[in-house]
C-alpha cells in the first residue's frame, strides 16, 4: 500500500508537460512569464506547480505558482503565470521554469459547466476586457465558479501564450440551471499580439462542459495612447480657457 501510494504522484506528474512559455516586460513595469501545461494522461491531475525563476545578474528571484485551473483533465490545458518581485522588472535578463514534483491523481470532475457567451474589447486605457455568460447544467449547486481565459498570439488558441485572466461568476455559486456574469481585463502590451483566446470554468464540484475558444477582434492600439493623450488635451484646453474667462470676468 505505501508503494502503490508513492508510484501513483509519480504517474501523474509524468503525463503533465509545459506547453509554451514566454516572459516579456509589460506596459506597468513589471516582468511577468505566462504559459500553459497540458495533461497528457488518461486521469485528472491536481496539485500541479510551477517553479519560475527570475535572473538578473547574479541575482535571482523564483518562487512556485500553482497553474490556475486546479483540477486539470485529461487532455486538457491550463494556464500559469509569474511576476518577478524582488528584481525590479526591467532588470531582469532571463528567467527559467519548470514542473514541480508535487502532481496527483485526481478524479474526474463531471463537465456540465458551459461558457454560453463572451466577447472582448480594448477600452480607451489599453486595457482588454473579456466578459460573458456561464451556465451551471449540472443537477447540483456549483460553488465558487471560476472562469479562466488564456489568450494567445496565434489563431484559435495556437501560439504562445500573452496573457491571463481570471474572475469569480457573478453570483459565484450557481444553482442548477443558474447563468452568471462573468468580466475580466488585463492591460495590453505595446508590441505584442492578442489574436485570441480560451475560456474554461472551474467550480468545487464541477469543470467545464468544453474548452471555448474565441477570436479577439483587430484593434490598433497605439490608437488607443494617442486617444488617450487627445483627450487630456482637450480636458486642459477646456480647463485653460475657463481660467481665461474667469480672469477676463475679474477684470471687468
């Protein structure tokens, strides 16, 4: 019994792999690695980690990060992410990242979990928006409902990962036959492309029905900075010219 106990973590952390992996310095300064791993196993894994490793130097900074979907099943991705925090981020050269030895066996969770909408859009602050609709279509209360997007510089979830983002449902426990609201947002990256994007949900009992995948319409966003600084100009013209006529009502 003690062996079967000790070989089954082993099994499990062997199916699960790191896809891709990609680190770059954001538009607040920060260096954050984003990626997925992906359970190539015929069981559900939990408990899986990541170790990232920030370099800088002869400095370093690594901590572990467990992969926001906790309850990965077969076949399926999930997504991980890291910011470097002792290293300021434009100071940091390289980076590494690596499983932990810390995956189980877990079993299935039922997929009745469905995403029945979502859209995406950049507002006027770069920042990208990502809101929808998920139904519980199970039979039972589903607590804590989470949605998790992944979004990708390719077509239809391929490439490499750029960002992720996550949000409780609203409500975040969902009866049976319950839809809830969902809205996240991470700000956009000069230089990068956010061509689409993968919505999957997780509660304590229940996983989603599929992996929903969506396409991020164009946008130019360095359209959007230069909206952005139109707008505070003409915000200080207005203010500018009120003083003027404030003045002008003085000296009369």
């Amino acid at each position: 019994t003690t062996f079967a106990a000790f070989v089954k973590p082993v099994k499990a952390a062997e199916q699960i792999s790191i896809v891709n992996h990609q680190g770059f310095l954001d538009s607040t300064g920060y260096y954050n690695v984003y990626g997925e791993v992906k359970n190539n196993g015929d069981t559900a894994a939990k408990n899986v980690y990541v170790k990232i490793t920030f370099i800088s130097g002869s400095e370093t900074d690594e901590d572990e990060h467990e992969t926001l979907i906790h309850i990965i099943l077969p076949g399926r991705k999930s997504p991980f992410m890291g910011t470097a925090g002792s290293i300021q981020g434009s100071l940091v050269t390289s980076y590494n990242v690596e499983l932990m030895d810390l995956t189980m066996s877990s079993e299935d969770l039922p997929k009745v979990l469905q995403i029945m909408s979502s859209k995406s859009e950049v507002n006027i602050i770069n920042n990208m928006m990502i809101n929808g609709t998920v139904k519980n279509t199970g039979a039972e209360t589903a607590t804590y409902t989470r949605v998790y997007a992944t979004v990708y510089d390719g077509p239809s979830g391929t490439g490499n990962v750029v960002a992720v983002t996550s949000c409780t449902a609203q409500p975040y426990n969902l009866d049976p036959g319950q839809t809830g609201n969902f809205e996240m947002g991470f700000f956009i990256t000069q230089g990068k492309t956010y061509a689409s994007y993968v919505l999957a949900a997780e509660s304590d009992q229940y996983a989603a029905t599929t992996e929903n995948i969506a396409a991020i319409p164009e946008f130019s966003s360095f359209i959007v900075i230069p909206l952005l600084i139109a707008t505070m100009l003409i915000v200080a013209v207005a203010a500018k010219r009120k003083q003027l006529q404030t003045a002008h009502s003085n000296l009369n």
